[in-house]
C-alpha cells in the first residue's frame, strides 16, 4: 500500500511540474502513509514540525503546497513553497 501511495505521489508531482496537475487530485490523502514525511508538501518530502524550518534550511525550492502549510513557506498562499 505504502508503494502505491509513493507511486501516486511521484507521478501526481511530475504532473504538476508538466503542468498536467488538475485541482481536482486529492494529493494529500494519497501521501498521508509516507513515514516521516508532512502530507502538506506532496512532491517533495519535508518532516513536519518540530523543529520549525525555513526555506534556506532546504536543498529544493518552488515545490507545491497543499492545505495547512505548518512551516510557512507558502506566505502568499499561491500553492507554491519556497519560490
């Protein structure tokens, strides 16, 4: 089940970096089995708080951002962390 949940990620964030995504994807209850990981941040995987980051404590950037955002790296609130 884990396999398929990262399966279902992986792809859904390379949609969204062809820009296939469809809002009508439901991201973060595909993603929500990933150990370790905050279902906030789908493409990318980012531990949830604590302890609090910001974006230059992180090696990647402009990654989609789904419902709450616990870190903040989505102050504009456009679906994009760290752009």
């Amino acid at each position: 089940m884990r396999r398929l949940l990262l399966i279902a990620a992986v792809l859904a964030g390379a949609a969204w970096q062809l820009g296939w995504w469809s809002p009508h994807l439901d991201v973060p209850s595909m993603v929500t089995e990933r150990t370790g990981c905050a279902s906030s941040y789908p493409t990318v995987c980012i531990s949830p708080p604590p302890p609090h980051l910001s974006c230059s404590d992180l090696s990647v950037g402009a990654f989609k951002v789904f419902g709450d955002d616990p870190h903040g790296f989505d102050p504009d609130r456009n679906g994009i962390g760290c752009d």
